[in-house]
C-alpha cells in the first residue's frame, strides 16, 4: 500500500487570459474553453485532474498543472439562470478589477445574489445556516453530471488494475474529495470464481490534497484519519453480521455519521481512528458483476462544506463504474495470464543437449496486446546421435492458432520419434492438419543433422529457407524446394540432403523476422544475410560468433515498424564428431558375437585411452548385445562414440522396444536392463521404421 498526493491546484502561466472572477465554489462552475475528453461541448474535471493525463505507466505519479484552479466544469459561455437556482455565476467582485470572461460575446452585469439562499455567498438553502468558509461542493445538478461523465471516462481508460484505482483516485481528489481510501478484496475473484475463505479487504491505494497547499497559498488543516493516510488498517476481515458487512450487502454508498456506518467505518480503517464529523466522509461499497469486490472511503477536511445527499449519487456512480473497471481489468489479467501459460507450455522450455551440436532459441510476441501466436520451433534428439531442427509457422494470432500449433508440435515430435525422413515427417503433418480444419494452414521446415556424417537432410513446406553462415563468414540462403504449406493436401514434398561443415550456423526462423509492411520477404532474407556475415567479420575468419549473442543481433535487425507477426528463431553450431571418434562394426546374429563385441569395445577403448571404463562398457555391451542377438534375424550394429560423454548404441531388426522389470529371485534372466539402468549415466531405446536402437552412456571420468 502506498500514499499518493495529488496537487489541489495549479497557477497560471504569465500572457494567459485574464482570470475569471473568484467564486467560493472553487474550480466547479467555470467554463473552460475546450473539452479535454473530446465531447467538445463539457469538461468534468478541473486542471488538476487534467494534468499529468499521461501518468498512468509513465512513473510520474501527480504532474503539476499550469492551469489556474478555478478553470473546471462546463463547456460553454455562462447564461443566465433563473434566479434563485443556485446556478447563477458569480458576478465580478466590487473593486476587484476583474471584469467577465472575455470569450463572452456581450457583456452582462449578473445581479447582485449575495445573501440569497442557494447562492454561493448566502445562506444553506435547506438549513438557512450560513455556509462554511471555504471553497463549496458542487451545488448544481449539471456539475455533478459533468463531473460523473469525466470521472467515469478517466477511469474506462484504465486497462490494468493499477490505472483503473489510480483513475478513481485522481478523478476525485480535489474536485469531489479531499482524500479518498480505496479497498479492494484480496485475492480479488476472477468471473464466476467463488471465493474460498473469508473475506479480506486490503488498502490498495489512498490519495489526499497535500497538507502544505490550498487555493490561496494557504496550509489546509489535516484529516482526522490522522496527517498520514497510510497508518489506516492495512488489511481487515469482514465479519459475518458485522455492521461492515451489512453495509456491503446494502451495496448503497452511507454518509459516516448515519447509523450503519458508525460501526463499519472503524471496523475498515481500525480501531483508534476516526474520520470528520458530520456528513464529511462517504462509504461507497464496491460491487462488480457478481459480488461486492471492496470499498471507497471519500473525506472532506472539517472546514471543507460536508457532503450533501445528491454526493452519494455521485459516490454510487463512480463506486459502480471502478468496480465494474476492475472487474475487466482481473478478466483482463487472467486472460493475459493464460495466454503466457499456453505460449510458455507450447513452447519447448528448455533445449536438448544434443551430440555435436549446440542450440540457441528466441521467442518475440508480434505485440503485447497478442502474446498467442502460432510460430514454434523444436529441437528434438534422434537415435544416432542425430537431431532434427524443426521450425513452424500456423497462420493467424488467436488461441486456435496456438492450439493447431501444440497439436502439429506434438505430431511432429511423435513422428520423429519414429525416425521417419524429413518429406515423410511433413506428409503425415500435411494430414494432421486436414483432420484438424479445411482451413488450418501452416508453413514448416524440418531438418535432420547427423554430427557423424556432416550431413544435414532439410524438407520445406512453403516455409522461408534457412540461412547457413560458414566458419569464414559466408552467409549462405540455402537452395531448398519451396514445397506447398501443410493443410493443402495432395502434394508431395521434396527433401535434398547438403553439406553441415564444422564451425557453421544454421539459422532457421519464421517470416516474421524478414517481412514485414516495409518490406518484402526476399529484401527481408537479404538483409538478414547481410546481418549474419557482417556480425561474422567481428569475429574473424576463424572463430565463429557466440550463439546466444548472434540471436541478439539478428532480432536487432528490426527496427521500428518492422514487428508485423510474432517471430521464432533457432540457431544450430555444428561442431560434428571427428571420424576418429566413431567405431561402427556389423555384427552377424551369432552365440559367438557378444564375446566379439566385448573384444572390439575394449580394443576402442584403448585407443582412445578410456581404459578405466574396461569393465563397464564390456558388461553392459554384453548385455545389450546379448537381448539383440536372441531376437534378430539380420545383422546387428555396434557403434561407440566418444565426445563430452562415451556413447554406445546396438541397433537390430525387432521393433519391440525392450522393458525395464524386476526379475523374481528364481528367473534365470531379466537382469540385463537392470544393470544397465544402475550402471549408466543415461539409456533409452528408439523404434525404427527397420527396427530400433538401444543405447547407454557413460561418464568418461568413470
């Protein structure tokens, strides 16, 4: 909770127009010459609230306003009014110099209303008792509509929680009130959400006229809630049968002195502490579309003129419109809420670590307003030490555009799974994307590298091609067939298989990045080449950019303007396995091969100086081989690779995955896989469309 001070009023800049004559209502019955809000015809707020318009989000809490405090209410030159309404202007003082407003097409001498009830200088109409000294409430009904048109309008600008309260506050302070203390419910429900628990009201936001300052220059006298607004009751608990809670059930602003309020009122702000005498304080329930949601405290300072039975009218007005503000505002919220979770979930969280290839990723939202979208990007490890890089792009920015996307995401992670080819991965997604709609469109680029091999296999679905950026700083749009977008139908796709030296990058993103209404998507791909090879040339010739850095300057390259879509970028390093790290062996399916494959293992290891892992690597081949040879009919393979980590694969022909289980005490087998999982680092199995893949590692160090 935080105390806010709101400048009552400001003074005029010199060479303005001549001041108005002074009226004791203050800053409520002048006409000002425009109309802030754009009605053209009245203005509800006087220059303090109309100052600092660009407050909210800024950091500049209450900006000083170089309007005189008497500008306020009104739109249109004064007219004269019956007499005895209490709506007749002020007529120039004797003496004072001052003469009537100058935008006045004919000047008019008002008659003398002095000491006539209703009038600003006379007595009370209702009571006869003289009026305190003092600038007056507003005392006509136009005044108040005017001012409850502005204040609703300042607080409909409000899109969070934090504006719409702060709209409430500002609106009030000092046009209505003096001070004002807004409670809200805490935690606040959301729609239909009942809520659990009892109910707290929290002090959200208070606001007041600085001691220090009035409309003569003047030191006004401190609230009897005491000088500081923030030692009222941080956090209260709403009773059952409290009289608080049987003033929020009636939903009714209540004036302090009436008889449901002397109990609430210190049951709100604590015990200890009171408010102005008589009717200077009004308690104005908050009350959304369901339930009531918390409660305003407007004060007057004691030498103020009180309240009078048409404020709670207005009281009820703005109580009713902040609450029905934030009730959109937690929807708003919540809604926000919501799309980050399904974009985070969507999205994958973190990157795999990969052999022989490094990984970076980013994510930019086309705005704020829109974080769903429906680009993503993938990365997902395939049997062999593969990977395969996956980049797409749903058309449009709604949840259904994301949900398509987290259905094709998930299709293509199972479909890697399988092991499938690059064209294959996209026809079956081309099929998924015609079950899901008619006119669920999406782009796609799948790629697949293989870190022994130095060879990478792309296929395109209507995607913009990737942009490979050699180790000399060559940067290189990649020739792939265009292919058709996934959900089309009937179309083949086409994959080509290209060199993946060491030491380059491969950047895959979505067309956000390179189009845009400024320009096309090809001056986009070039710029975006030009980027990657002068970024290179900071480097020089023999050592590639940083990755995560090289995201950087890439989204870098957009400029003002530039952000039409949202935008999803991954990098690949290609760093490869050296042939001299890879052992590879075809094993026939005999009693006699595991023995071999224990001989060859150990042999490697020797060579590449690993003898400490002897005996591990021997075990575990011998188990692994042992399953493939009970169950194969083809030749077997063995491969050992040696990076951060020693990797051993055995690939056979069965397609059944084999099962960790506890074998029983009198089971001859069933302890291979147990092995296995207490003695690697990691082990797993992938299904092949010829078969599948066991593997395990192991630390080097042991």
């Amino acid at each position: 909770m935080t105390e806010h001070f709101s400048p009552y009023e400001g003074r005029e800049a010199p060479g303005a127009r001549p001041p108005v004559p002074a009226d004791p209502r203050g800053a409520l019955l002048r006409a000002p010459e425009t109309d802030t809000y754009g009605s053209g015809a009245m203005t509800a707020l006087p220059a303090q609230a109309r100052t600092g318009e660009q407050d909210a989000g800024t950091g500049n809490e209450h900006a000083q306003s170089a309007t005189p405090a008497t500008e306020g209410l009104g739109g249109h030159r004064p007219r004269p009014l019956p007499e005895g309404t209490g709506g007749v202007p002020a007529p120039a003082r004797p003496g004072s110099g001052e003469s009537a407003h100058p935008d006045s097409e004919s000047a008019m001498t008002a008659p003398d209303i002095t000491g006539v009830p209703g009038s600003p200088d006379g007595p009370e109409r209702r009571t006869g008792r003289p009026r305190p000294p003092g600038p007056a409430a507003m005392r006509r009904d136009g005044d108040r509509l005017r001012f409850v048109g502005a204040a609703t309008r300042r607080i409909a600008r409000g899109i969070d929680l934090d504006e719409i309260v702060m709209g409430l506050c500002r609106a009030t302070v000092p046009t209505f009130s003096d001070a004002i203390l807004v409670y809200l419910r805490d935690p606040l429900p959301v729609g239909d959400e009942r809520p659990a628990g009892p109910l707290l009201l929290r002090l959200r936001r208070t606001d007041r006229i600085p001691e220090d300052q009035d409309t003569d220059g003047g030191t006004l006298p401190a609230l009897q809630v005491q000088s500081d607004l923030s030692a009222a009751a941080e956090l209260c608990e709403v009773r059952v049968g409290s009289a608080l809670a049987e003033v929020l059930r009636g939903v009714r602003p209540v004036f302090a002195d009436a008889t449901a309020a002397l109990g609430a009122l210190p049951e709100l702000l604590g015990e200890g502490r009171t408010v102005p005498g008589g009717q200077r304080a009004i308690l104005a329930p908050l009350r959304g579309r369901r339930r009531v949601i918390g409660a305003a405290v407007f004060l007057r300072r004691p030498d103020r003129h009180p309240f009078e039975a048409d404020d709670l009218l207005v009281a009820a007005q703005l109580a009713t419109h902040s609450a029905l503000g934030i009730d959109k505002a937690v929807l708003y919220g919540r809604e926000a809420y919501i799309a980050d979770e399904l974009q985070r979930t969507m999205l994958p969280e973190t990157l795999p670590r990969a052999t022989g290839v490094r990984l970076a990723s980013r994510y930019l939202p086309a705005a704020e307003t829109a974080r769903v979208g429906g680009d993503w990007y993938d990365a997902i490890p395939l049997p062999g030490s593969r990977v395969a890089l996956v980049v797409g792009d749903v058309m449009g920015h709604s949840m259904t555009s994301a949900a398509i996307m987290g259905q094709l995401r998930t299709t293509a992670q199972t479909l890697a799974g399988l092991d499938l080819p690059p064209q294959e991965v996209l026809h079956h997604l081309d099929e998924q994307a015609q079950r899901l709609g008619s006119d669920r469109m999406a782009t796609c680029l799948y790629a697949v590298y293989d870190p022994v091999s130095h060879r990478i296999t792309i296929a395109n679905a209507g995607h913009p091609p990737p942009v490979l950026l050699h180790l000399g700083g060559r940067a290189e749009v990649l020739r792939v067939p265009p292919g058709a977008p996934i959900g089309v139908g009937g179309v083949d796709f086409e994959a080509v298989e290209l060199d993946a030296p060491a030491g380059a990058t491969l950047l895959l993103y979505t067309d956000g990045l390179v189009e845009s209404r400024l320009r096309d998507v090809w001056t986009g791909i070039e710029q975006l080449r030009e980027r990657l090879a002068a970024t290179a040339q900071l480097t020089g010739p023999d050592h590639p950019p940083p990755l995560e850095a090289l995201c950087d300057e890439v989204l870098d390259m957009l400029g003002p303007g530039d952000r039409d879509d949202d935008i999803a970028l991954l990098a690949a390093r290609f760093d490869g396995i050296a042939p001299s790290d890879v052992a590879y062996w075809f094993l026939e399916p005999e009693d006699a091969t595991p023995s071999r494959a224990r001989r060859l293992a150990r042999s490697a290891l020797e060579r590449w100086g690993l003898t400490e892992l002897n005996d591990a690597v021997e075990l575990l081949v011998s188990e692994v081989v042992t399953n493939a040879v009970r169950y194969a009919t083809r030749p077997i393979t063995l491969r050992l690779l040696r990076t951060d980590v020693l990797r051993c694969e055995v690939g056979d022909d069965v397609p059944q995955l084999p099962r960790l289980r506890q074998a029983r005490a009198t089971d001859e087998g069933g302890r291979g896989l147990y092995l296995v999982n207490r003695l690697a680092r990691r082990w797993g199995a992938t299904r092949l469309s010829t078969g599948k893949v066991v593997w395990f590692e192991l630390n080097q160090n042991g």
